[in-house]
C-alpha cells in the first residue's frame, strides 16, 4: 500500500491565538472529506509536505498546522525575545481547539508522531467529544521516565555521543535534568553559549534517533536548530507541562479516559522508546485501541512498512460511518 501522490493545500492561513501568537495552518484533499488533523514531533519540528501523503486526498479533508513557534507560525522559538511562558500544552490544545472551530470541523481523527503523540493524547483525554479516532506513531506519553531515557539512559548504549552531549552542561548540573539544564543555557543572553547548546542537543538527537538524510539536513539551518532545541527542551524540562503522575506520567494514567476512541498505534520495533514499554501498557488500558509493531524500523515515519502501516490505518478509518 504505497503512499498517495504529493498534492498541494486548496487553503492556507496565520490563525491568531492570542498571547501574540500566530498559527500557521493548511488544508488539503477533499474540502467534504472527513476531518484529519495532523500533529507534527518534536515538539518544535513543524509540519511537513510528507504527512499528506498519508491520507487518501478525495476521502480526507487534511489539516495540518505548524505548532507554537515553529516552522511558519509567528514569532518563531529560534528569536531570543519569544515568550516561551506561553508555549505549554495547555496553549497548544487551545490552538487546536480555536483551529477546529475556525474551521468549522464538529470531531476530526488526530494524527500524531511523537510529541505529536503525546499532545493527541492529552488532548482526546481532555476533549473527548471532538476527537473521532487517533492514529499514532512513535508513540510517547511524556513522563519523566521517557525524557530520563533519553537525555541520560541512552548514554550506555552511545557513550562517546553522550559524554560530547553531557560535557557541555556546568559541571554541577550534570547530575539533575539534563534538559533542564540545556534548557537553561538556550536561554542565555549570549548568542554563542545558545547556537553551542543548540549544534550539541540536535548532535545528541541524530546520534540516538537514527533518521532519514532529509530530516538531519534540517538541523545544518541555523535558524531551525535553535527554535527546535530551544522548544522541546523548554518542554522536557519542565514535564512536558502535563503534571507528573504516578506509574508514568498522567497520559498513562488517564488511558481510560481514551475509552469510546478508536485508535491505532504504529510503532517501529527498533525505536527506543519501546525499552520502557510503555507503548503496551498505553495499548493494554486503552479499551479499543490496537498495536500494530512494524519489524525492523525505528522512530520515524519514513521507512516503507511503517508508512504503508499508517496509510492502512487512514484508510480503515476513511471507511468508518
């Protein structure tokens, strides 16, 4: 089941959400079809063209939207004078719901990778009756457990990439939250200890999540790397702004609350996130969901079973009355 053709947004638009903030959002395929919208990782990746090609375009009407800070919304992370207090969860999932409104869409399936995984989670969980079905990849719930794996767990299995990593945190930092302290250092007054902290995060990243050339290329631009690595360790270091919970973080805990939501998880057998578990367990204490393991494949959507796995699912639930 291969990919659908590249196609082009019949709409685009700066949504303004408030705190000075403005969204950049797209729809495309079919303006009658059945509501979709997409949520990009990171946090602080931004949208790309890739995710159309996931839905069939004369059955989806495809939202996508590039989250607070990031890619074509407005000011963008990489700006020192960005307000970052007002980029949490929270304001995220107001965006999506002023955007769904705006729109006019009643329900739509929220399509998430990664931390996109996680803020469709957390959102289903708190906006149950708008949300029709999810599709998930990379799966993560946002726990502290995750973020330590990580930024220091991984460490065993990169050394010479991790000491690079840690040894450009102060020395009396490095034994808390690395990125808390990161975090710290992208907000230095001085350009050069932030462009250092941002070429040293997206270094760490590339050497523990394996990703295609094209994705890598994105962190050469000076510009992307410093919203992106000032933005998801904004987030890491403060709990992904969820609230820690017991067991794994509260998107764990509040599986149930998924109940009456048909979703579908697609996660690559070789992603290491999967060294906790904690995709079973989401799977196991959420009542109608199903875990499809694609072989062979790690934390990204690009791979061939992978993306053939999430078509699939876009298309069963293209069919759903």
């Amino acid at each position: 089941m291969p990919l659908y053709p590249e196609i082009e947004p019949y709409e685009t638009g700066m949504l303004d959400v408030g705190d000075g903030n403005r969204v950049h959002f797209e729809t495309c395929g079919n303006p009658y079809g059945r509501p979709a919208v997409v949520l990009h990782g990171g946090p602080g990746s931004g949208c790309t063209p890739y995710a159309r090609r996931l839905f069939d375009p004369a059955a989806y009407r495809i939202v996508l939207l590039d989250q607070r800070g990031c890619g074509r919304s407005t000011p963008h992370a990489s700006r020192h004078d960005t307000d970052m207090s007002v980029n949490t969860t929270a304001h995220l999932m107001a965006d999506l719901e002023l955007l769904r409104r705006h729109l006019g869409i009643e329900r739509w399936l929220v399509w998430g990778v990664s931390w996109g995984s996680v803020l469709a989670l957390r959102y289903a969980q708190t906006h149950p009756g708008v949300v029709s079905e999810l599709v998930l990849t990379g799966v993560a719930t946002g726990s502290n457990a995750e973020v330590e794996l990580l930024t220091r767990g991984l460490g065993r299995v990169f050394p010479d990439a991790f000491e690079r990593f840690r040894s450009q945190v102060p020395e009396d930092e490095r034994g808390g939250s690395l990125a808390a302290a990161y975090s710290r250092l992208l907000e230095s007054p001085d350009a050069e200890v932030r462009e250092r902290a941002a070429r040293a995060w997206t270094d760490w990243e590339t050497a523990m999540i394996p990703a295609p050339p094209r994705s890598v290329a994105r962190f050469e631009d000076p510009v992307f790397r410093l919203g992106f690595a000032r933005t998801v360790t904004h987030y890491w270091g403060n709990g992904h702004f969820l609230g820690e919970g017991d067991d794994g973080g509260v998107v764990l805990r509040d599986a149930h609350l998924l109940q009456g939501i048909p979703g579908t998880l697609v996660q690559g057998s070789l992603d290491f996130g999967n060294l906790l578990g904690i995709v079973w367990r989401l799977q196991r204490d959420w009542p109608g969901s199903e875990l499809v393991t694609v072989g062979d494949t790690g934390h990204h959507t690009a791979a061939p079973a992978m993306a053939q796995a999430l078509v699939a699912a876009t298309d069963r639930y293209a069919r759903r009355s």
